[in-house]
C-alpha cells in the first residue's frame, strides 16, 4: 500500500502551515469565510506526500502563531498494489 495525498479537514482555523516535513512547509489558507469575512469556516487542503511501497509518507501540520487551528479530519488517498 502506498499514500499518494493526504487531505486534511479544518474548521475554524486561522494560520497554520502543512507539508511533508519540517522545511517545506506551505502557509493554509482557507477557501472560504463566514458571512462577515472574518472566521474560516470548514475546507479542506490536499498535499501530495512523497512515498513509496518500503517507505511511508508523512504529513506535517504546524500552528506556528497563537491563532486557533481544529483540525477534524486527515483522510489518506491509498494507492494497493
């Protein structure tokens, strides 16, 4: 079994990055605002992880400012042989 991408699931999230490891991370930015523009509300964002069949892939997802994060859901896209 192999990890082609991950998707990841955020609500009420402000800020934070993701990647496949601790030097390339990329900033998440939400898709879309509640009705004032202010609060993110629920959206996803893909990453493709990097592996192969004798090596896992990771995902790395990081608050790096005091800024809320929830993150409900880290759904793997698999790839069997």
């Amino acid at each position: 079994m192999k990890v082609i991408d991950v998707t990841s699931r955020f609500v009420n999230t402000k800020g934070g990055k993701i990647g496949t490891d601790s030097t390339h991370l990329k900033d998440i930015i939400p898709m879309s605002y509640d009705e004032n523009g202010n609060n993110p509300i629920t959206f996803e964002t893909t990453t493709i992880i990097p592996s192969n069949y004798d090596r896992g892939g990771h995902v790395h997802i990081l608050q790096d400012e005091p800024l809320p994060m929830t993150i409900i859901g880290i759904i793997p896209k698999v790839q069997v042989s």
